[in-house]
C-alpha cells in the first residue's frame, strides 16, 4: 500500500487551526524566526497561496515568496501583516514556571 504525502495545509482550515500550527511552530523554532516562515509558507498553500496573501497582505508577490522561503530573517512588520492576512494576530504571553 503507497503512502500518502503529508502536508500540513490540508488541515489548516479555520483561524484556530491556523494559530494552533503558528504556536507549535513558534514553540519549535528555537529561535530561528525562519522556520516560522517555512509553517506561514504551509498556510499561505492552505489559503490560496502565496499570491493570495500578498494580495490581502498588500506585500510584492515575489517579496513575499522569497520571505516564505525559510531563507531570510523576517521583518516584524512583515510577519504582522502576513499573521494578518491569514487570519491570525500575534500576541505575547508570559511564560508558563
């Protein structure tokens, strides 16, 4: 029996879907913001794509393409309106002791 390819957008349908994966990711990048970016590259696929968000996000396509590459360090007000435009907010808690 062949095993079926995995991928994350397919299960990233609601807004809550959506945070969920964003905070996993963020709890496992070990501070590296771009492998958030590779996680907001999987929502972009599960929302139309890169060229969807940039349109909402009112980001240059290719720009946004080469962020979501996982090959640049994010700008914060990049990942605000691209959090944004995927239905998301950032937001700060305390840590847990």
């Amino acid at each position: 029996m062949p095993v079926k390819e995995h991928r994350a957008s397919d299960y990233l349908k609601t807004p809550e879907d959506i945070a969920a994966y964003l905070n996993a990711a963020i709890e496992e990048f070990e501070g590296d913001p771009r492998l958030l970016m590779k996680a907001f590259r999987n929502v972009a696929a599960a929302q139309g794509g890169v060229s969807e968000i940039a349109r909402r996000a009112d980001i240059d396509r290719v720009g946004l393409s080469r962020g979501l590459s996982g090959k640049r360090d994010p700008r914060l007000g990049t990942v605000t309106k691209i959090a944004s435009a995927c239905g998301v907010r950032l937001r700060f808690v305390a840590p847990s002791r």
